[in-house]
C-alpha cells in the first residue's frame, strides 16, 4: 500500500502521529542531551529540531501559496536554509522545544484550514518537483519519522506504520533509479524480492530482512537487523 493512495485525512493522521512520536523522543532528552549528537553528521540535536521545526514553516509557506496563489518558496536558497538551521542551533534548548511546538502546530492549522479546492494546487519542492499541496503531507511524514530516529535516544523503524515504511522504500529505490545507482543490488523484504535496477547487470550483492530493517539500512541508517547484506554500503539516497 502507497501512502499517496490512503484518504487525505488518514495521511494527515499519520503525519500528527509522526509529530508525536518525534515530540515524545524530544522530551524525553534533557536540555544538555540536546547538545549531543546525532544520526547525522555533524548535527547536534539542537541543529536537527531546528530544522524540523523551519520544515514545518516551509511547509506553511507552500501551503500558503496553494491557498492564495501568490508564489512563496519553502526556503529562498540552499544557503539560506543552511544559515537559518546554524542559527536555530544557537538557540536555548527552551526555546527550541517552543519553536518545534510552534511550528508544528501551525502547519497542522494551515492543514486544517486549507479550503478544499486548493489541495490540488501545485507548489515546488525544495527539490524543484512540482507537486499538489497534498504532497506535504507525505513530506512532513518523512522528515518526521526519519528525524525521530535521528535524535539518537531510541527511536526505531520498527515503531512506523507499516505504510510509511513501504513508501519511504518506493522513494529511496525510485532515488537510487533517477541517479543509475544499486546496480547488482536486490532487496528481499520477506516475500517480496526486487531488483533494483531492471535490465541492470547481473545481481552481485543481496539485502535481505524486514521491512523495518531494510528501510532502516536503505535511508543510511545502520544495517542492524538484516538477515543478508550488512556488509555492503547502501547508494546515496538523499
Ligand atoms: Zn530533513
């Protein structure tokens, strides 16, 4: 099942349960854990809330594009984004805890304000893809899932709907195929078996485990858990 295919309000849902379940991570870090580190190098915890707190904000903005269509981007530049997340990282654990509740609080109002015609709209990624406004609700999904385990204190794949693991697989081999990568690769998730690259060359390496355990090694998180292939280094995918 794709997540794209589940009712607007269920995919919603989900994204609240995310936010929740990163919050629930949050708090159980204290204000000095804050300044550890974590899954992503060279990001304290404080650089990674602060950019899951601005994600929710440029989730507002594209969101406000779709309402008023007055074209706003999710961020004015990459460096700009950069800057802003150094910065947030500066800020007292407070006020990074307030700025996460904040923001994502806000997003969820835009979401259930938003009039219905304009969730067909389209807006851009921070990627450039064009998309309709309903998109934000599979990205926010991803930031905040992923994100929760990035903090470091025990956030697991295993904890995710099982629809979010399928579709953050279906966007990291759909990834790997725009960029030529995983050639050779199959990923054996229980019964299901693909290659990676079709009309590729023929299969030299094998990744074999749960879903939660394949994600996990496929989005660059660890190979913990697999059943074959721990040894191999997934592509790039972000
Ligand atoms: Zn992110």
């Amino acid at each position: 099942m794709a997540f794209n295919e589940l009712d607007l309000a269920e995919r919603l849902n989900i994204a609240r349960e995310g936010t929740a379940y990163f919050a629930e991570r949050l708090a159980m870090l204290s204000d000095a854990d804050l300044s550890g580190p974590t899954l992503l190098e060279g990001w304290t915890r404080k650089h990674l809330v602060a950019h899951v707190a601005y994600n929710a904000a440029a989730l507002c903005r594209i969101l406000d594009w779709a309402a008023t269509g007055i074209e706003t981007p999710m961020y004015e530049s990459v460096e700009q984004r950069a800057r802003e997340i150094e910065e947030g990282a500066t800020l007292s654990a407070g006020s990074l805890r307030k700025l996460f509740s904040e923001r994502s609080a806000q997003l969820d109002e835009k979401w259930r304000t938003l009039p219905d015609a304009a969730w067909d709209s389209e807006v851009r990624t921070a990627q450039g893809r064009m998309v309709p406004a309903s998109e934000t609700a599979w990205m926010r999904n991803r930031e905040v899932w992923l994100h929760a385990v990035d903090l470091g204190n025990g956030g697991r794949f295993e904890d995710f709907p099982e629809v979010v693991l399928d579709s953050l697989l279906d966007d990291i081999v759909a990834m790997w195929r725009r960029r030529g990568e995983g050639a050779g690769l199959i990923l054996e998730v229980g019964d299901r078996r693909f290659v990676v690259v079709e009309d590729g060359p023929p299969v030299t390496d094998t990744v074999a485990g749960s879903l939660a355990a394949v994600v996990r090694w496929a989005s660059g998180r660890g190979a913990r858990g697999l059943a074959a292939g721990s040894e191999l280094q997934p592509p790039r995918w972000l």
